[in-house]
C-alpha cells in the first residue's frame, strides 16, 4: 500500500480507502434504499480487519449509511486506534420516515456528537458536509459550525463531499473564501465532472476523496443485461438495463487498455484515479476481505497518451452517459 499527503494536512493517508457505505446494510426510509442490500455484520468486520492488514488507514462513512449503522461498526472495531483515520459526515437525515437534509447550526453540532459517540472517539479525523448545496454555505450556519467544531477539538479537519453531477460552484466558493481543507468528489473514467475541481483544489493544498470509483459496480465490467438487485439496494433503480447496456457499449475502447498494461477492469479504473497526484485516497465500497484484496492490488499509474485518451472520450462520449445517469437518478 502506498500513502499520499491529504492536502496541506498532516494527515497522510492510503491511496485506497475503506468506503463504508454497504456495511451500514440494507436500510430504507420509507419506500426508499438508502444502502447497498443486506450486509452481515461479521463478514464487515473482517472486511474491516482485512483492510487494516494490508494497509489500509483511512475509513470514510457517514452518519446516515445504515442509519448510524455503519459507524457504529466501525467505533466497536477500530474507533479507539489511533493509527486509523476515520472520515464521516453529517446533513443527509431521516425524519418521520422521510430522507430530508438538515445544515443548521444546532444541527451540524449535535450530529457530530452523536457521531463521536458511536465512533467511539474522542475527535473526528476529517468531517464533511454531506453534499451540502452553495445556498447552505452562503446562508452560513453549517460553516459557523464545522468553524466552531474544529476550534473545539471535536473534528481536526473538515470539508465538503461535493454533488455527483455539478460539484463546481460549491468548490469555487470553498476555495475562494479559503474554507475547509478537503472535498470528497464522485471521480471515475464515464463521471469526470470533477475534473477542474480536482486541479484548482490540488493546486489550493486541499485534500481530495475520490469516491465511486467503480461507478456503482458499473466498471468492474461484471454487470450485464439479466442484473437484478434486492428492494433495499439503492442501485435497483439506478442502474437500469439501458444505463448497463449503454455504459457496456462505450467502455469498449477504455477496455481494450486492459490488454496492454493486463488489468483487471477494476484495476483501470483504480490506477486511472490515482493517476491524478492530486488525488489522495480513492474510497472503494468493501463489503468482504476479498473486495479489500482485490481492491488494493495491481495499481500503477497509467502512460499520459491514455490518460489522454479517457479523458477525451469524458468530454465527448461519456458525457452523453453521464445525461442518462443523471436522468434515471432524478425520475
């Protein structure tokens, strides 16, 4: 495993890190998936063992993942060792049975509390608004807090996990009024959104979190037409037949890269992300000890001829995907 410095922080951290989304379970809130299907809590805690095992450091989660579920997993297994650095975040919640957002003040500040606690710790390593929109940063109360939160040695770093399709005007505000240390961004070879995100912020010393590396499951090139996933599986109405159909078809050049530097087609996506120096970790969703080990191996930076070549194909044909994507996702 190799580190890389989180921005100007002194926090230096694994380039693959243990996104812990699908270990909160499968919760719904109401008629709505908010997790990846059901997940069994001991095969998560080897997951998270194994992770440790071959270097894994940095842990992201947030407070809504299994409705607290997956923190809690998390304090009971690593919360108290200080060699790991845990990442969380807070706005997204659920109230009377409905998923609704929360970036007041009073908010922010008891949702971190609630976060120490089931994390077990005593300070949280780096804390984020969970996609929280630029009238939420103007508005303020959401910044006086995370403010006042690091001041008093609740959080020692904090930020902003960005919007999945337009995550550039609430990073433009953070960085021209110099806010915050890090973004969490959605960064893989069809969502490159974030491509001048991650430039103007790496060259500003913010740390910056790759998340959704694998696009859902859709780069690991194992989906195809009969894919069927569970009610409590958020992707069962994400990932339609079109979208799978659709991504299959346009990946076919990105694939035929497999062959020459003999990757997986989940080890390409990998090295692409981290093939950005700016880049710091890349949080890939662990379910299993297998998913860690597999998630963790045959990573090398790519030749700037294909990284040249991903990155045209994400200005021209994967930008007619990412409509579909964002079309599905709003219906």
């Amino acid at each position: 495993m190799k580190y890389r410095n989180f921005g100007n922080t002194d926090l230096k951290v694994s380039e693959i890190g243990f996104g812990a989304w699908a270990i909160g379970g499968g919760a719904m809130i109401g008629n709505t998936a908010i997790g990846w299907g059901d997940a069994d809590d001991q095969t998560s805690i080897d997951a998270i063992f194994k992770s440790i095992d071959i270097g894994i450091n940095f842990f992201d989660t947030a407070d809504i993942y299994g409705l607290g579920h997956s923190e809690e997993l998390i304090g009971k297994t690593i919360g108290k060792r200080k060699d790991i650095i845990i990442a969380t975040k807070a706005g997204n919640v659920s109230r009377n049975n409905q998923f609704t957002i929360d970036y007041s003040k009073a908010h922010i500040l008891k949702a971190c509390e609630a976060s120490l606690q089931r994390l077990q710790r005593e300070t949280i390593d780096y804390y984020q608004l969970h996609t929280a929109r630029l009238s939420h940063l103007q508005q303020g109360e959401c910044m006086e807090a995370m403010q006042l939160l690091q001041q008093s040695g609740k959080i020692r770093y904090w930020g902003l996990s960005l919007n999945t399709f337009e995550p550039t005007a609430e990073s433009e505000y953070m960085l021209n009024n110099k806010l915050g240390q890090g973004f969490q961004c959605v960064y893989n070879i069809i969502n490159q959104n974030a491509f001048s995100v991650i430039k103007n912020a790496g060259a500003a010393g913010f740390g910056i979190i790759a998340r959704m590396p694998l696009q859902f499951g859709l780069l690991t090139g194992k989906f195809d037409k009969a894919i069927n996933f569970s009610e409590n599986d958020h992707r069962k109405n994400r990932l339609t037949k079109e979208i799978v159909d659709t991504c299959n078809e346009y990946l076919v050049p990105v694939w035929e890269l497999c062959k020459r530097y003999n990757f997986s087609k989940t080890e390409l996506a990998l090295s692409y992300i981290l093939s950005y120096d700016e880049v710091s970790t890349v949080i890939t969703g662990i379910r299993t000890a297998a998913q860690a080990e597999i998630n963790s191996t045959g990573i090398r930076k790519l030749e700037k001829e294909d990284m040249e070549l991903i990155e045209r194909l994400g200005r021209t044909d994967f930008v007619e995907l990412m409509k579909i994507i964002k079309q599905q996702e709003t219906k």
